[in-house]
C-alpha cells in the first residue's frame, strides 16, 4: 500500500462532543466509553440510560465491543445509529407529562368534615 493511498483513506470529518455554555469544545474520540456514549447521544436525562444502550445493543442497532465488564462504542456506529433514530418512526423519545398541581394526577381537595362554618353557639 503506497502512502499516498493510506493518507486519501484517512478520516477528515471532526466530530465534537456536546458541550456546556462556556465549556472548551473538545472532539469526540474515535471509540467511546458508554458514559461518554450516552453524553454524545444526549439521553442522560432518561430514567436508565445503561438500559436504553442495552437495548440499542440487543435489538443490533448499535454494535458495540466489550472490554472486561464495559463496554465501547465506535463514534461511526454512533452516527450510523442517530441516522436510524431519525429515520425510524417508532423509536421516537416519549417525553411524559409532569405530574403537577394541575395535571392528570392531581389530588383533589375535599374539605374536611369537622369545618365549621359559622360562629358557633
């Protein structure tokens, strides 16, 4: 393989890392730790994001290596799987209602039965 072959197939794109307001942007590396997996594809806010990345693995949307007790992803296969997400109707986040003071599951008011209302004689 000549060296101009080996520099044509390298990798240009930069892909970056989500970042805060006022945080130094940093690239995203080639193979992610499951932490930083579930950073780049923003679902920490979800009740379980480990098993929401279990399932991604076991249904074979997102292939993934082990090493020791963890696991790692490729940033491609990351990609590859926001793509599938986009294009998939059914596998849409479901963002749930709060359960506030006026929603579905407000508790009513019922007043109590000792209330006097009125002076008393």
């Amino acid at each position: 393989m000549s060296e101009s072959h080996i520099i044509q197939n390298i990798h240009t794109t930069v892909v970056w890392m989500p970042c805060k307001p006022g945080e130094t942007p940093r690239p995203a590396p080639a193979v992610l730790s499951e932490a930083e997996a579930i950073e780049f594809l923003r679902i920490g806010h979800a009740t379980n994001p480990q098993r929401t990345m279990a399932h991604w693995r076991s249904s074979g949307k997102l292939p993934a290596a082990r090493t020791c007790k963890n696991f790692v992803y490729r940033i491609e296969d990351l990609l590859e799987l926001v793509k599938i997400l986009a294009s998939s109707k059914t596998s849409r986040v479901k963002i749930k209602a709060p359960t506030t003071a006026y929603g579905k599951n407000r508790k009513r008011r019922v007043p109590h039965e000792n209330t006097t209302h009125g002076p008393t004689s």
